[in-house]
C-alpha cells in the first residue's frame, strides 16, 4: 500500500517506551508525527532521535506528539529511551503492520542483495487524522526542523 497526502491516517496501536500505548485513537483531534528508523541505538537513529528530542519543547508547546516507530523489541527501546533521555515515545511494531501500512517497509539493497527493511521516513498526521505530509528517505541534517515548519504551516 502506498500511503498518498491528504488520505486517512492507517489506524495503529502499539506498546510504546514509558509503559505507554500509543493509538490513532488515542491521538483524535490532535496533529502527530510518526517517523520510521530503521534500528535503536546505531548511529543515524540515534542523531534522529535525539534531534527530535531537542525540538521536543517547540513541538510540544504546539500540542503535536512526536513518535519513533520501528521493527525494534520494547527492551531495546526502553535501553535506547533511558540512555539518551528520550521523553518522546518509541513505539515497538515488531511485525511491520504499521511500518509497512504507512509505506517505510521498502526494498533496499546492500552489497548488491536485495532485502525488506525499514526506509527513515516521517508522516505528519494533522488533526482530523489526514496525511498532512509525507518525507519519503530522510536525510537526517535539519529534518526535525522541516518537520517542525511543517507542524507550523498546519495552522
């Protein structure tokens, strides 16, 4: 499925760092970023997550949830959360229903083999549960930020 702006968020529950749930049904009415990372605790994910971290005050102050999704299991999420003081929550979607529902479930190649992983990715849900934006392939320099001008833009 290939997820297009302006379609209905996919419906998602998973367990998230904190003892949390996090839920297209839980966040009704409210604008959310969902971004897709391929592995906790390596080093792309790690400057992702904690340049959402650092812009966890601007996007909370517009009463936006910022949340990290991917294949990982909650303790590796939990080590991950705990080591770099994450406050956000890193949801655990170990069987990709999510992941691939919003379209980071990709094709890659690596030395010439092909294999499923996870594509970084960001979705922006806006209040009435709508794609707001999609980033297909993130570079991750700066992207919170277009993240953030984004969130704003929303109104």
């Amino acid at each position: 499925m290939s997820l297009t702006e302006g379609a209905n968020a996919p419906d998602f529950s998973m367990p998230a760092t904190g003892e949390r749930v996090v839920s297209l049904n839980g966040l009704k009415g409210k604008p959310f970023v969902l971004y897709f990372y391929p592995r906790a605790d390596t080093p792309g994910c790690t400057k992702e997550a904690c340049a959402f971290q650092a812009g966890l005050p601007d996007f909370s102050g517009l009463s936006v949830t910022v949340i990290g999704v991917s294949k990982d299991k909650m303790k590796a999420l939990e080590k991950f959360a705990e080591k770099f003081d994450l406050e956000f929550p890193l949801a655990s979607d170990p069987e990709a229903e999510v992941i691939n529902a919003y379209g980071a479930w990709q094709e890659k190649s690596m030395y010439g083999k092909k294999y499923m992983g996870i594509e970084r990715s960001t979705v922006l849900v806006d209040a009435k549960g709508k794609v707001a934006k999609i980033w297909p392939k993130v570079k991750i320099e700066g992207h919170a930020d277009d993240v953030l001008k984004a969130v704003r833009a929303l109104g």
